[in-house]
C-alpha cells in the first residue's frame, strides 16, 4: 500500500543549503513551519536543542505536522493521530507510510536546512 495522499509541498532534492531563520526562533520541544520561495515546506523541530526537519504533512490526510504536538522525538499528527520519528521520517503507525527528513545543520546560530 502507498501512501494516501501526494505531497504538492514537498521540497525538491536539489543539493541546496538554505538559511532558514535563527535557531532561537524554536524553541525546545516545539515545532516551526519553513515555507520555502517555491511555496514547498517542511517541518522543523527542536529536540532538546538538536534540530531536525520533515516533511510538513502527514500522509493519512495532509494535516501539517509543524502544528502538532512533540514528545521527545515523536511528533503526533494533531488530526488523528499518526505518530512519526522526526529524527527519520519513519511512521510508526503506519510503516509504509514513512516521510521524507531532511538534514540541519546550526551554523552561527543560524539554522541550515539541506534540502
Ligand atoms: S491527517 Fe490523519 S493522522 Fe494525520
């Protein structure tokens, strides 16, 4: 089974490094929404001060994951409550339903997000 919905605002792979915004813009244990100029997003949480980066939709119906809520490294889609690895992408409610990480790194205090 793949995935029920497609992604419209799933960032291309292009071996791009973007500047995202300041890393104390997100504070521990929350998440941000990173709109890119093409319009494609991702969602960006703060682990304990570890940064990581997902794809900004949950697969069951498209609910952004940036708004929903963070325990450790799991996020849990607000909408019904899918839950993901956002260190992976991986989906732990549904394995087949995995989404795309992207890596970030902090440069200067400033977040890079490696699409
Ligand atoms: S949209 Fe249904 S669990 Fe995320």
């Amino acid at each position: 089974m793949g995935k029920s919905r497609e992604n419209k605002r799933k960032p291309p792979r292009e071996g791009r490094t973007i500047t995202v915004g300041r890393a104390e813009a997100v504070p521990p244990g929350r998440g941000a929404t990173v709109q890119l100029k093409d319009g494609s997003e991702v969602a960006l949480f703060n682990v304990g001060g570890r940064f990581f980066a997902i794809e900004n939709f949950c697969p069951h119906k498209g609910y952004p994951l940036a708004d929903s809520k963070l325990r450790d490294t799991t996020v849990e889609c607000e909408f019904h409550g899918w839950k993901f690895d956002v260190t992976s992408g991986e989906c732990f409610t549904k394995p087949q339903c995995s989404i795309d990480r992207y890596d970030v790194t902090i440069e200067d205090g400033m977040i890079k997000l490696h699409v």
